[in-house]
C-alpha cells in the first residue's frame, strides 16, 4: 500500500539479539539484511536510506540507539526487520519503541519474519503480537525447565 504517491524512506534494523531464542529461529545478520532489500526491492515506494546492524548478542549494542535516534529525527519513514525478536533487548523493549513511539508516529514497520506491517494492518495489534510472542517464549522456558504445565 502506497503512501499516495510518495516514496518511503527504509532503514534495515539486523540484529544478533534475539529475545525469543526457543520460538524464533536465530537468523544470521546476512541473512536478515538479504531478505529486507529483498522486501524493499518489491516495494516500489520504498526507498532504502540505511541499513543499521547489532553484531552482539545484546540487544541494545551496535547501531541500536542510533536507529532509535535516527527515528526521534525522522531520517526514515519505514523500518524494515525480521522479526521482531530481533528488535532490540526484550519484548518491552520492542514494544514500547514500535507500539508506544514508532507506530504512533508515523513510521511504518514491515516485519517480514512475521508478516506485519503497520502501513495495512493495525500497527497496534502487531504491538499486541509482540507482547505474544514473549509469552509464548515465556511458557516455552517453564516447559524446558520442567515448570510448566
């Protein structure tokens, strides 16, 4: 879906984090970053402006806070990521910074590992999703653990 007729400027956010390592595959960061210009490219509208990438296990390293700076400063109109386990630290943090300021904001998130985007579906439900799938994370940890049910 277009924007009328203006071109969107992407960023790509890769990450080595993952926050729901038993529900979500690890994705290698080449690997992530192929399948986002592979998205982009099938946009017409969208424009790739950067890539950003976390080549640590730590969500909140490499170009994290610049690509949270660079949205605050509206130097992209859309994120391109796969998958939102991969989106910084934790769930909260995914959470607020997509479903509390980016989604608010305007930006749109295309998450291809999910198959999201706020620019045709309910940015706030794929906030809500993301909540989910910490959940799922969660309950799969008390299985592995023997504390579930």
């Amino acid at each position: 879906m277009m924007e009328g007729n203006r071109t969107l400027r992407a960023a790509i956010y890769a990450s080595a984090s993952n926050w729901a390592p038993l529900t979500r595959r690890d994705i290698p960061i080449a690997e992530q970053s192929a399948r986002c210009r592979e998205a982009i490219e099938a946009r017409p509208y969208l424009k790739r402006v950067g890539t950003y990438r976390n080549r640590y296990e730590n969500g909140e390293a490499g170009d994290y806070e610049r690509l949270i700076e660079d949205a605050i400063n509206r130097r992209y109109d859309c994120l391109v990521i796969c998958g939102g386990n991969h989106f910084g630290p934790t769930e909260r943090a995914a959470f607020f910074h997509i479903g509390r300021f980016m989604v608010p904001a305007g930006i749109r998130v295309i998450d291809i590992g999910e198959g999201w985007d706020t620019g045709i579906m309910d940015g706030r439900k794929y906030a809500f999703h993301l909540t989910s799938m910490a959940r799922m994370e969660k309950n799969a940890r008390k299985r592995r653990d023997g504390n579930g049910s």
